[in-house]
C-alpha cells in the first residue's frame, strides 16, 4: 500500500464499542434501580438487563450520530480531499 494512502483510513470505530463497554461495566456494579418497576420475569438478573439497556442505547445513540455525520458530507467535498 502506498504510504500517502496508508494513513487516511478511518480510525476510531472501537470507541464506541469500548465506551458501551465501560457503561455497561459500570452499571452491572452499581444499578440505578429506576427501570425495576418495569422489569418483568426473573429478578435475580435486573441488575445485568438493566446495564445492557443502557449500553444498547448508548450503541444506538453512536449509530444515529454516526449516520447524521456521513450525510453532512457533501459530495464534492469527498472528491476534494482524496486528490
């Protein structure tokens, strides 16, 4: 590959995924409590259903940001930047 195109890949799509992680990691250990009422089923597990609510809609939040910023890119700025 040569070097003058080696260093425009794009970079920065595990922060997402390492910040969801973190959340999720937080959460497991210290619930906030709040979503308990709504819980349904087993209950020896809210704490983990909980954690991983959060960190999906952390991921989903990234998603939707990451799709607004690829259509804020106008077309003809792309093909400017790549000569």
């Amino acid at each position: 590959m040569p070097a003058s195109t080696r260093w425009r890949r794009p970079r920065g799509g595990a922060i997402g995924a390492a910040t969801s992680l973190a959340l999720f990691t937080a959460l497991i250990e210290n619930p906030t409590g709040w979503l308990d009422p709504f819980m349904q089923g087993r209950t020896d597990n809210v704490a983990l259903r909980e954690a991983a609510f959060y960190a999906i809609g952390l991921t989903v939040v990234f998603l939707v940001l990451a799709a607004l910023a690829a259509l804020a890119i106008p077309k003809g700025k792309l093909q400017e930047n790549r000569d």
